[in-house]
C-alpha cells in the first residue's frame, strides 16, 4: 500500500472524509452553543420587563407546530377535561 492510500483510507474508511465530516460538527455543535447563550440572554430580557417566560417558550413551541395539529390537540384536550368534570 502506498503512503497516500494509507493516509486517505483507512480500514476501508476514507479519513479525510472522515475528518471534514467531524470538523463540521464541531463547528456546529459550536454555532449552536452560541445560539443558545442568545436565546438564554432575550428570555432573561423579556424576564427583566416583566413577561412570563415559562408562557413565552409555550407560545414558542406552539408557533412551531401546525395549527391544525394545534387545534386537534387543544380539542381533545378539551374534551378530556370536560369527562373530568374539568372544563
């Protein structure tokens, strides 16, 4: 084997490749540190002027997902409360 195919393949694994691939997680595992430190710091501002953020990151999750998933979800919860006397 020559040195070349020893150092890009490896085992059969092609390790620059290999390499590229972890380098960019890294990086994005990094990005995404990031992006979490800049979400942590707008709830902690809308904490300071007084928004409830536990209702903030709810209303948060909600606009994620499809309204009429939503609206299913809220229907039978709706009922479930209603058979326990709740609603």
């Amino acid at each position: 084997m020559s040195e070349e195919q020893n150092t890009s393949q490896i085992g059969g694994i092609a390790a620059e490749a290999l390499r590229q691939f972890i380098d960019r997680i890294e990086r994005l595992e990094e990005e995404k540190k990031a992006l979490s430190a800049d979400i942590k710091d707008v709830y902690s501002q809308c904490k300071s002027q007084g928004f409830d953020t536990k209702i903030i990151r709810k209303i948060v999750a909600l606009r994620k997902r499809d309204r009429q998933e939503r609206e299913e979800e809220q229907q039978i919860l709706d009922l479930y409360l209603a058979a326990l006397g709740e609603a």
